[in-house]
C-alpha cells in the first residue's frame, strides 16, 4: 500500500486526506497545531457559496481598491511596506485581469461541483456541522452594482450556477429582518451555509475511522525528494526531530505552502490575504429573533454572514495585505460590528468574538491542484476565499492525480456511498 503523506490539517488538507483514504491509500496527516481547523479553517465566514466565485481580476476592483486605500475601514486594506513577495503578487495578479472571464465560470463549475460532493460525505458520514441549505442572498445598493451582478450571474450561469434576480421588494420577503437601502439583489438558491470548524473536526474523526493517522504538533522542517521517496523531516509534540519517507506527498498547507513548494522544485506564489469574522452570540430572544435566517453578501462592503443555528450569527469580510501578520486589529473588527448594528438594529452585539484567518492566495486566484515539477508530488492549495467552497471538488482532482500518478488503490466498499 502506498503511504501518502498530507501536510496540513484545514478544510483541504483533511478532505484531500479523506478522498485519499476512500480510494485505499495509507495516509499520514502532519499540522503544527494540536487539532485540525485550528488557523484559516477556525471561523471563515460559513458560505458554500458558488455564487461567490468571481475572481477579483477586475479593473472595477482595481479602482475600487485604490479609492479604498486611504480608510482604515475599507472592505480592502494595502500595507504600503515594500516587500518583494506583496508587489510581485499584485503584478501577477493585474496580469491576469485578461483572464477574468474564464476563471470565473471554471470557479463556478468547481463550485458546483464541490457542493454536491460535501453534502454526499457530510451524509455519509453523519457530520452535523449547523448547515442550512436556504441559499444566499446578494443585495445592492445601486443600479450600477445590479448590472455588473446581471453580467457576473451570466458567466456563473457558464459554470452552473443558478441566480434568481430580486426587486428590492423581493429582497425584503426573502429576509424581511434586513435593513437599509436597495435597490435587488439576487438568490443563489443552491448554496449552503455551515461551521467550518465543526465540518472539518468532524471529517477528521471519519479519516481516523477509514485507517488516517494524524501526526499533531508537528512541525514540518524540510521536505525532500529522494530516489527511493520522499523524506519528510518534522519536530513532533515532544520537541523530537523525526524524519518519514513516503511515496507522495501532497501539500495543503495554506500559506505556508509557498516555501514547501519551493524546496520541492515548484513556484507558487502564494499570499497570505487576512480576512476577519465575528462571532454574534445570540444570548436573548430579541437577538435571536432579529438576526437574519438567510445567508447574505452586501456588495458595498463586502461583507458576508451565516446564521449557524439557533444561537450564533457569523458576519465576515475584509482583504488585509500585510503580510503574514495574524494581529486582529480593532479598527477592522469594528466595521463589522457597525455593520451589524445598521443592519440588523435589534441583534445585541454586547458578546461577540472576534478572529483573523491567513487566506492563501494566487494571483490568479485559482487554486494549484494536481501533480507539482517532480514525481510523488502533489498540491491542493491556494483556493483564497473559497477554500471550504471548492475543498471537496479539488480533493477529487488530487487524489485522482494520485491514484494515475501511482497507480489505483481503491476498496469499493468504502466508495459504495459516494
């Protein structure tokens, strides 16, 4: 049996080790944390959102960014400090403005895709992760952002994804809680909302089942590629250092993939982009009655939420380029506290926690899945903002760029209920 090493215990590095695992393979899962879900996969915004899949390869947000570079509560913060990984990754990400078109509708399909496929495991496995399925609902402000969205819905249509276009009214029946002004919006009535973290817990202790071993608190050192494997050195919990040799290896390590992929020959030019969340807890029935029932995008800023059962409501946004810096800062905190107030007048923000996450992205802002330069090694990465969304698709595209790379390992039993 094939002994596949997976280094990263997030959305991705855990669902590429179950689809690994499902089709035969003896996979060992490394993460420097104590349990997995613990950085970017913690407390993201909720959305299994197709309806979220155009890329920001726009001259619109270009414009948009610029104009948003001088207010420190702006949907996207630049840290003007020079480093050479920052300007190069905005010079490859304008490079792919022409790009724009197709990587949005091939997003699309890859979400369309992945939804379907989490909801079979999470039925499969028996994974409660507070996931409702009423869709997500865009609104907008201005005439001017319904007709982009008109153009954006046409070209997610290409990938699969359904929208139904709303008048402002229609807007008000779907989530009667909302308020503020708008002129539509439109309803994705495919996508989902949920936990992250308590989908991916959930999905590991199903890895454990199927034979996966996770190697916790251990810290990844180097990897290598070697004539008879590849040698992967780690400092595990006890502060030892251990070296593994594998057949393969397939690097799902957010924002550290970058290094890992250049010790093992490849380019990937990957950059931490911070986002933020708060937590509302709910803790009375005026809070729980007021905050929305329905998943939302507001455009102006940005900012998406999640209603995650009956006593937490999840509100998320930002794009923080300062490196890989993990500060939470008040003052992008505090836009979505206001944000909750205006919109939302009767939810109490008096307990609500708030958290950062390093999304790792490409300037592309397509993810890098597949086989790397040299053989038995492999990448599920980079997938930014959508790395719950498209986790489920692109673990299928890996781990059957595994199976073809090294041959098929598959017990039917285990795939029967796929």
């Amino acid at each position: 049996m094939h002994s596949i090493a997976v280094i990263g215990a997030g959305i991705t590095g855990v669902t590429t080790a179950y689809e690994l695992a499902t089709r035969g393979f003896d996979v060992t899962v490394y993460d420097r944390n104590r349990y997995p879900a613990m950085e970017t996969s913690f407390a993201n915004g909720g959305q299994l959102s197709a309806s979220n899949a155009e890329v920001w390869n726009h001259s619109s947000t270009v414009l948009k960014g610029l104009g948003w570079m001088l207010r420190a509560d702006a949907p996207l913060s630049l840290s003007l400090r020079p480093t050479w990984h920052k300007y190069s990754w905005l010079a490859e990400f304008l490079g792919n403005i022409p790009n724009y078109r197709s990587n949005t509708a091939k997003t699309a399909a890859l979400a369309v895709a992945a939804r379907q496929r989490m909801r079979d495991i999470a039925a499969q496995e028996g994974i409660d992760f507070d996931r409702d399925d009423a869709g997500i609902l865009h609104f907008y402000g201005t005439e001017a952002q319904m007709a982009h969205a008109r153009r954006v819905s046409e070209l997610l249509a290409e990938g699969g994804v359904e929208r139904v276009e709303l008048d402002a009214d229609g807007v008000r029946r779907l989530e009667p809680r909302l308020r503020g002004d708008f002129v539509g919006g439109f309803h994705t009535p495919g996508d989902a909302t949920g936990d992250i973290h308590l989908y991916t817990t959930g999905l590991a202790r199903a890895c454990t089942r199927l034979g996966v071993r996770f190697e916790m608190e251990s810290e990844v050192l180097a990897v290598e590629n070697g004539a008879d494997g590849r040698l992967l050195r780690f400092r595990d919990g006890e502060g030892r250092v251990r070296d593994a040799r594998h057949a393969a290896i397939v690097v799902c390590a957010g924002i550290g993939s970058r290094k890992l992929a250049r010790s093992l020959g490849d380019r990937l030019n990957v950059y931490p982009v911070k986002g933020y969340s708060i937590t509302v807890n709910l803790q009375d029935a005026a809070s729980q009655e007021g905050a929305p029932r329905i998943s939302l995008l507001d455009d102006a800023t940005k900012i998406v939420t999640s209603r995650l059962g009956e006593n937490r409501f999840r509100v998320a946004g930002t794009a923080e380029f300062a490196g890989e810096n993990r500060d939470i800062r008040d003052c992008r905190v505090q836009p979505l506290v206001a944000w909750v107030r205006r919109h939302f007048p009767d939810v109490s923000t008096r307990h609500c926690v708030p958290w950062a996450g390093l999304r790792p992205m490409l300037p592309s802002m397509m993810p890098k899945v597949g086989p790397g330069r040299n053989p038995g090694v492999f990448y599920n990465t980079g997938h930014g903002h959508l790395g719950w969304t498209l986790s489920s698709a692109t673990a299928e595209l890996v781990a059957q760029a595994v199976e073809a790379q090294l041959g098929r390992r598959s017990r039917p039993h285990l795939r029967a209920a796929a």
